[in-house]
C-alpha cells in the first residue's frame, strides 16, 4: 500500500507524466507534488484545481448525494474523475474514496503528444484506490 510519495513516483512512470500532485479539495491544500506544475507553483497548482474538483463533487447536476436537507451526505463524491484536454496536455483528477471524508484527490499533468489518457486514467484509479493516507 503505497503512501503519498510512492503514489506519486508511481504516477510519473506513466508515459508522457510532466507532473503529479495530491491535494486535497476541500481546502484546495497540497498534500505532495511531484515534477513539472503548470503554472510553475504546486501549491498555486492544487488551489486552483481543488475548485475544479469541488465544483465537480459538490454540484447537484453531477449527482451529488443529499441527505435530503440539501447537505451532502457524508459519502464519497459521485465523480470518479475529471478530465480536462488542453491543446498541449491531459490534466486528470481522480477522486480518491477515504474512510473519513473523501475528500482527497490525484492530478496528474499529461503530455499530449507522449501521453496515454487511457491508461493514465486507469493507472491513476488503480493508485488511489491502494492509496495509504
């Protein structure tokens, strides 16, 4: 079971990974980076993508759970990953589900043209589900 560290030099093993980060979406604080950032700040980096996730998990047209008061219910978010395409770069944001509050999530930066959406997604699925926190 890997923690943050090894998850993320797990993560730059993909082809074509510039950078990876663990944050948490919440409070939108780094939690580890890895690599490149693309904005050249982790912290800047995992701010501004944590309200990405937010927006994702929280928003009721995604399906988020209620308990029925309108609140999120105290379970995981009902996405399991974002993917956003850039002209040049893959961002994917995979949600990891923790037995507290699930509010932790993976992103990795992608290069385009070296890259592999399709197992990054799946590696990175596969790495926060054995994430150890």
């Amino acid at each position: 079971m890997p923690g943050i560290d090894e998850c993320l030099l797990e993560a730059m093993l993909l082809p074509g990974a510039l950078g990876a980060g663990v944050a948490d979406w919440t409070s939108g604080l780094a939690l580890g980076a890895i690599g490149q950032s693309p904005g050249g700040d982790h912290e800047a980096t995992a701010a501004e993508t944590a309200e990405l996730a937010r927006t994702a998990a929280e928003h009721p047209g995604f399906g988020a759970p209620t308990d029925g008061t309108g609140d999120l219910a105290a379970v995981g978010p009902p996405v399991e990953d974002l993917i956003i395409t850039t002209r040049t770069a893959y961002h994917v944001l995979c949600f990891v589900e923790t037995a507290f509050d699930s509010s932790v999530f993976l992103h990795l930066w992608l290069d385009r043209q070296d890259g592999n959406l399709a197992l990054a997604r799946l590696r990175l699925r596969d790495l926060a589900e054995r994430l150890v926190l």
